[in-house]
C-alpha cells in the first residue's frame, strides 16, 4: 500500500509542478467582438506587442464577430480560466448588449469575466453622408421630422454602443429613424461613406478621419463635451440637454482566471497604457487613455449594466 501512495504521488508530481510554473507559457490572444477597423480592434492591435515585449509571450488579435458581439463573448466566458483567452470588452456587447437581451444573452456579463483593467473610453460621432443637407444638432433634428419616418440609420449592431445612442437621441427628441444593424463598424462606415445609409453613430476613432477628408460630415459628439480632436464638432448635450454616451473598452478574463494571473495582466496593461507611443497616438485619435484596479474595472461595468438597464426599461426597448 505504502509503495502504491509513492508510485500515485510521484505520478501526480509533473501535474503539481505543471499548475505552479510561472505565466505565460504559451502565446496568448486577445479576442475582438468586431471586424477589423473598429476602436476596439485599433487599441488592441496597438497593445499587443507592448504586451508581447512586457509578458515574454507573443500576444495576438483574433477577430470572432457576429451575433452583435455575443460569439467572441461567449468564446472567452467558456476558455479556460488560465490568462491564454481574453477578451476586448466594450459598452455594446459587455454593457448595453446584456441590458437589453437579458437572459438572452448567452453569457452573464456579470458572473462570467473577471475584470482585468479598463483600457479606454470614447465618444461616438454623429456624421452623415455629405449629402445629407445638415451641419448641426438642430438642423438634424428638423430634417428627420420632415421625414416623417422615412430616415434610416446604421449601427455596428443591435445593443451596440451607436444603437444604444440613437435610441437615445430618439427618445428624448420624439424623432422616428429606422434602425439598419451591421456586423461591425467598418460595414456600417463604409455604407454611410457610399450614401446607402444617411447617418451613423461611431467611435471618433473611426469616423473623425473621414470626417477630416469630407467622406462624412460629422454634426455633434455623444460626450457630454467636445473633444479637444475635434472642437468644432458640439455636444449633442448643447441642444438635448440630458444626453450622454460613450463607448469605452477594457480587458477581461474568464471567471476563475487565477488572481496572480490577472494582477500580472494588469500590470502589464498598465505598463503599456502610459507608454507615449500608445497613449498619445490614442488620443490623438479621440480615444481617452484609461488605467486602473481589477476592482475598479469591475465596478465600472457593474455601473454601466445597471445604467443601460434602466434606460432600456425607460424607453421601453426591445431586441430587434
């Protein structure tokens, strides 16, 4: 008996050894709910190899859209709790996405992740196609009524942060547009560019460069004040009182990832947030560079679930 407890023991020795060795090990990836082009995708692409350099291990970008966000976030709520799968969270499918599937949505933004570090926020833009006869917030507002219902707008997605803002600029302003979801903000961008829809919210990364080169022109800023990038675009604010939004995006980890593994993560992101050749380019972009505690993450997204839930019963919203 005594020789077989040596013989068991000694076996589970590589196991033991195994589950103590230093992280990482192995590359690791960082999963975006989008196509390539989004914010999310530009300020991940922008960290992975400050990551790579601060981690030892090669950090790579893997794109899984669709299903409005909910495919990457479900791929990394199953992965295995070990620092190898993260996820690129961001206000749609992390924030406003949940608010408004509920029990739909197939993972719970609350239980599945634990929360790495916030990496950035971002106002959206409203632009329309140049074609569009308006430059500002008013002029906007009474063209649409002259409509009659008959404007659309597009999105990244249904429960996407561009959505979620128009609702809102809806419901406080009594204008009918009929919603066009993309798979993602390059689509919906490139529509707008081509005129086949007339206005979009996005991210100031995103549209402010087309904006600047006349493919678009940009009407108003969904923060609640302008943005140094671009101060000749107002605040929605300044003429819908009450109105604010914006995206922002972090990082989080499967629940149960070991919390050595994410205070590592953590201070690696923080490493690379405060480095000049990634913070000021950001915002140089419109992206206003963020750092931070796990806990502080995490009370964040709680904030943002509990906000998106309250103005979706508010407005009575529902999936489309």
């Amino acid at each position: 008996m005594r020789r077989r407890g040596l013989v068991l023991g000694g076996a589970l020795l590589p196991l033991a050894a195994l589950a103590q060795a230093p992280w990482p090990q192995r590359p690791i990836r960082i999963v975006i709910p989008y196509p390539p082009g989004g914010a999310s995708d530009i300020i991940a692409r922008m960290l992975a190899p400050h990551l790579t350099e601060s981690l030892g291990q090669t950090v790579v970008v893997e794109n899984r859209p669709g299903a409005n966000g909910f495919i990457a976030g479900e791929l990394v709520a199953r992965a295995a709790p070990d620092g190898y799968t993260l996820l690129m969270a961001n206000a749609g499918p992390n924030g406003m996405g949940p608010a408004l599937y509920g029990s739909r949505t197939p993972y719970d933004a609350r239980r599945d992740f634990a929360p790495v570090m916030a990496v950035s926020v971002v106002p959206q833009i409203m632009a329309v196609h140049p074609d569009v006869p308006v430059r500002n917030v008013p002029e906007f507002l009474g063209y649409v009524k002259e409509m009659q219902g008959r404007m659309s707008y597009g999105s990244a997605g249904i429960g996407s942060a561009g959505h979620m803002a128009m609702e809102l600029l809806k419901s406080l302003t009594g204008v009918e547009l009929t919603h066009v979801p993309y798979r993602g903000s390059s689509p919906s961008t490139a529509d707008l560019i081509a005129g086949v829809i007339p206005v979009n919210f996005d991210t100031v990364p995103v549209l402010l460069p087309h904006h600047r080169a006349g493919r678009v022109r940009g009407i108003a800023v969904s923060s609640r004040d302008r943005v140094p990038e671009a101060p000749e675009l107002a605040a929605i604010a300044e003429t819908v009182p009450g109105f604010e939004t914006v995206s922002w995006g972090g990082i989080l980890a499967p629940a149960a990832t070991p919390k050595s593994v994410v205070e590592r993560l953590n201070a690696a992101l923080r490493a690379a947030m405060t480095r000049p050749d990634v913070a000021g380019p950001l915002a140089a972009q419109g992206v206003q560079p963020q750092s931070g505690s796990p806990e502080a993450f995490g009370a964040y997204v709680e904030s943002e679930l509990q906000k998106w839930t309250e103005v979706v019963q508010r407005m009575g919203l529902r999936p489309e």
